[in-house]
C-alpha cells in the first residue's frame, strides 16, 4: 500500500503556507516524497527550492506543524486535514 505524504509548502508571493499530497518515494530514492504539482486548495503550484516543511505520513503530526504556524496556513487547505474521507 503506498502511503499518502502531507507537505506544507511557502508560496514564495504570499508567505502563506500551503498543503501538498504526494506519495512516499522507495528508501532509495533522491527525494522522501513525490508531490502533486497544485495544493490541496489548488491556489498555489509546487515551486522547487521554496521553503518548505518536509513530507510527513502522519496527519496528527501535520496538524501540530499547522497549529504552530497558525494563520499563515492557507485555511482551505488545513480544512482538508480534518474532513472525512468519502
């Protein structure tokens, strides 16, 4: 089963910070986690290089790193992490 990685991502415009699903890369790979190239919210594409908060597996720990940044996380996309999956 391929696991669904979470990383927050800065829009380098806005300083908001930005959900991304993506899927965990094999141990051997050049990066932890492949993304999708538009956010959750689908306002902001994946930009390379940007600051970002590396892919993480585990929603409750994503939930932690949004709360501490607080409002600069793009609300969309923080809602996503605490609807239900249908």
């Amino acid at each position: 089963m391929v696991k669904t990685t979470f990383t927050l991502k800065e829009n380098p415009e806005t300083g908001q910070f930005h959900l991304f699903e993506g899927k965990l890369n094999p141990p051997n790979a050049d990066t932890a986690c492949t993304s999708q190239n538009s956010s959750v919210c689908e306002k902001m594409k994946w930009v390379s290089g940007h600051k970002d908060i590396v892919c993480e597996t585990n929603e409750s720990i994503v939930r932690m790193k949004c709360a501490k940044l607080g409002r600069s996380v793009c609300g969309i996309c923080v809602s996503h992490l605490y609807s239900d999956s249908e």
